[in-house]
C-alpha cells in the first residue's frame, strides 16, 4: 500500500495539539529518552495494535530481521536519558520516514500526523512521535530500518556497531538510538558527553573571548587615563596662573559689589516707601469704587422696586378702571333696554296727582315691602347687577348650613353649589376660608369660582375686605357673611352685604 500524500488532509494546529500523550503519559513529556517503566499509561494503552507489539517485541524484532540480542539486552532497561539536540534530531528523523512507511505499518495514533506537512510534521507531531517510539519497540525498530536504509553510508556504519570519527556526535545518537546496534547505549551517552564537551567548550571559549575584550578594554582605558593625566597636568597648571587672575577680580568685584549692595539698600528703602505709598492710595480707591458700587446697586435696586411698585398700581389701576367702564357701559345697556318701552301711558302730572293728592274712586296705593339680607328674591336681583362679583365667607355659611358635615365635604359642597351659581349669572364668585382650616389635596374649583385661603396669622374676615377695597367704586360688590362686623366693614366701602341664609336658600332653590 502506497504512503498517503504529503499534503492530503492537512489537519490544523489545535488538531495536531490533541494528538500529543495524555495527561499522565511520562513519555510524551519526555520524548524518546524518558524512562520506559513497564506500568506506565504509554505501555499499558497504547491501543490494541501496540499492546502485542509490546509484548512480543521480541519475537517481531527476529522475524523482521532485526537485532534479537540487543532487544534482549534492553529488556528490563530504562530508556537512556537523551540530550536535547539528539531528542530533536531523533524527532525529525522519525518525522521524515513516517510517510514512507506503508499504512498498516503506521500506528493509528500516528496516521493523522502522517499527513501532515514536512515542515509542520516534527513540529506539530513531536511529541505524539515521541511517545510511539518510547512505547513501542516494534515501531521503532520499522522506523530505524527506514532510517538506516535512507541515510547512507553513516546510518549503515552505526547500524554496524561503529560510529566514524568526525561524523556528528548528535547524529550518530540518534541513528543508534533508533537503529539499536549492540552498543547503542554507549553511543548515545558519548554523544551526550560530547555534547555537554561541546557546550563547556563553547563557554570556556565565550569567557576566553569575554575575558580578552575586557583586557583590551582596560589596555585601551589606561592609555586614554594617561593620555587624559598628561592634558589635566596641563590644564592644572593654566588654572592655576587664572586662578590668581580670577582672584584680583574678584576683590575689584568685591568692593564694587558691596558699593552696588549700598546702592541697592537706598532704593530699595524708596521702593518701599513708595509701594506704602501707592497701597495706600489705591486701598483709598478700592474703598471709594466698593461704597460707589453699593450705592449704585442699592439705586438699582431701589429703581428696580420702584418700577415695578409702579407697574403693579398702574396694572392694578387699569384694571380696576377697566371694571367701573365696563359696569357703566353694562348699565348703560341696560338703561337703554329699559327706555325703549313703549310711549308713557301717564303724564308727570298724573304721577304728581297719584303722590300728593287724592282722586275720588282712586283705590288705595300698596307701599312696595323692604326686602331683609336674608331674602334669596334680594340676592338674585344684585346678583343681575352687570360685572357683580359675589364674595363668600366660606366656614360662616357651612358651619352655618352644613355643620353636621366634615369640613372637607362643607367645603365641597359650597364649592360646587358656587360653581352653579358662576355659570347661571356669569357673575365673577370669590370664596374665602381661614388658613389654618385648610388641607392639601383639595380638587380643583369650577370655572369661574376662586378659591382663596387666609394666610397664617390672618382671618378669612381680614381678606374679604381687602378684596372690597381691592374693587373700584360703583361696581356691584356682594357679601355673603352672618358676621355684623364683617357685613359693616364692606357697607362702608359701598358694598352690599347678605346674610349667610339667602345664599343657603338660593342654593337649595337651585
């Protein structure tokens, strides 16, 4: 069966990772010259097709012509321990003859390795090689067959049990540890000798080396010191004629330094005086620019206050001007609806005659009735008022008509019957309660009615009437109050008070 190709199925790298020893296999992490202990994983599970390779390694090593004598010389050695240089050669021989072999001859946990490339093949499968050699004497034995048959005439001598003289150390070890000559062993550990000679040599030699530039450096450096002692001789003797030069400067710089030092302390002393003198003036004008900057603040706050003291009696002036024109104009409306009725059907002469004479048949006159501020028939005609604004004492009428309630439904239910009454007369309705009543989270009133509390340390009577004298004079102003200090104070600024019970008739009415 012909050898698979080089490059057919070229596994990756991870892939030829997983193909080294296991975890606990001491021969893949040791390579070929590890112990070969009898019991370990690498022997016992190599597979089943090393497992009788193992066993009767003796008997294949003769039928394959190999050598019977020194395989039972071996039996019951340990694996001799390799130099690094002949493990690596060992591993790239092994490596190059692998696909040569025929596949029933390859291991199976060596077949993947066997397709990889020349140049990844020793690397990548190293270990997995390593590992086949050390455990499987038969493998091994093909293995340095092919070795020996493509190596020439050096791979035939070491085969033979002889090793030339200046052929590589490295080399013959690996041909005799894969080939297996009687002797092998001795080989091998004469190629590590000479390896480690080698490597001693080499470090003698670097030292040698190391030791010869250090001498030469230090050759050099006296050269340069004396050659560098000479130049400072000479130049100790030119510092020396410049010292005594440098020397009579410096006592001329002495005295002129001490006469600049004088010099220095009198305008200094004038620097001081005239820095006092000039903190002094501007402290003075820091001073006088603060106080003018407080006073032009202090103005501008003052104009600020009183444009807008200004601005708010202008505004409150317009709109209480506003108010008495449109309550003229609103009576004036109503006048000229009132005057044009039809022509009088008395004369003043006949009005003359009903007031102060008497005429025979005449039926006695009936005097009109004064309505009292109880009257709800009163409330509804001051209420038709054009502009009215109707002012409510808010706990006066509800403790009055409602006391059985809790303040919160008193307050809702006036509320809401003064929502009525602001949409039947589209009357301005103003209700006032005291501050320290009130809660949080009262919904809000209907349109056209407001709502107002007292502040704190002020009554509810205090605000109704400073909403009366807020109203310009000659508009219709109604209060609704039981409280005769309150129903006084408002008759004197000409509004017209109502008793608590003409508002609670007129809402129960509607």
């Amino acid at each position: 069966m012909s050898a698979p190709h080089e490059y057919a199925d070229r596994p990756s790298e991870e892939e030829a990772a997983s193909l080294g020893a296991p975890e606990d296999d001491p021969a893949g992490r040791r390579g070929p010259g590890a112990a070969d202990d009898d019991h370990s994983p690498a022997a016992a599970g190599a597979g089943d097709d090393r497992a009788p390779a193992a066993s009767g390694a003796g008997d294949d090593l003769r039928a394959e012509g190999g050598d019977g004598d020194a395989f039972e010389e071996d039996a019951g050695l340990p694996e001799p321990v390799l130099p690094e240089p002949v493990r690596q050669r060992i591993t790239t021989l092994t490596a190059a003859a692998l696909p040569g072999m025929p596949a029933d001859e390859i291991p199976v946990a060596l077949r993947r390795v066997a397709r990889f490339a020349p140049n990844r093949r020793a690397r990548l499968g190293g270990a997995a090689l390593a590992a086949q050699l050390a455990a499987d004497p038969l493998f091994r034995q093909r293995i340095g067959v092919r070795v020996v048959t493509e190596n020439g005439d050096l791979a035939a001598a070491v085969a033979a049990g002889m090793a030339p003289a200046a052929a590589d150390p490295v080399e013959v070890a690996a041909l005799a540890y894969l080939a297996r000559p009687a002797g092998w062993r001795d080989l091998v550990t004469a190629a590590g000798e000479s390896v480690r000679a080698e490597a001693d040599s080499a470090a003698v030699a670097h030292q040698i080396r190391e030791a010869e530039q250090r001498a030469a450096r230090a050759e050099h450096d006296r050269a340069v010191a004396k050659v560098e002692a000479d130049k400072l001789r000479d130049e100790l003797a030119r510092v020396r004629e410049e010292l005594g030069q440098l020397r009579e400067e410096a006592r001329s710089a002495a005295r002129a330094l001490r006469e600049t030092q004088a010099a220095h302390k009198r305008a200094t002393d004038l620097l001081a005086t005239e820095k006092g003198r000039t903190a002094k003036v501007a402290a003075d004008h820091d001073a006088e620019v603060r106080r003018l900057r407080t006073r032009l603040a202090e103005a501008e706050a003052a104009a600020a206050s009183g444009k807008q003291s200004a601005k708010d009696a202008r505004a409150a002036d317009d709109a209480r001007l506003w108010l008495l024109l449109e309550t003229i104009g609103q009576a004036a409306s109503g006048l000229r609806r009132e005057l044009a009725l039809g022509p009088a059907d008395k004369l003043p002469a006949d009005f003359v005659a009903d007031a102060a004479a008497d005429r025979p048949g005449a039926a006695e006159r009936s005097r009109p009735r004064a309505q009292d501020t109880d009257d709800p028939g009163r409330l509804d005609q001051l209420l038709a008022l054009p502009r009215a604004h109707l002012i409510v004492d808010g706990y006066n009428v509800t403790k009055r008509g409602f006391a059985e309630m809790s303040l919160e439904h008193q307050r809702k239910r006036l509320i809401t019957g003064l929502g009525g009454i602001a949409a039947q007369t589209g009357d301005e309705v103003t209700v006032v309660f005291d501050g320290a009543e009130r809660v949080h989270g009262l919904p809000p009133a209907p349109r056209g009615v407001r709502v107002l509390f007292s502040r704190k340390g002020d009554t509810a009577d205090e605000l109704i009437r400073q909403l009366v004298r807020a109203e310009p004079a000659g508009r219709p102003l109604v209060v609704i109050s039981s409280d005769r200090e309150v129903a006084d104070g408002v008759r004197r600024h000409g509004a017209y008070p109502m008793g608590a019970d003409s508002l609670l008739r007129r809402l129960a009415r509607s």
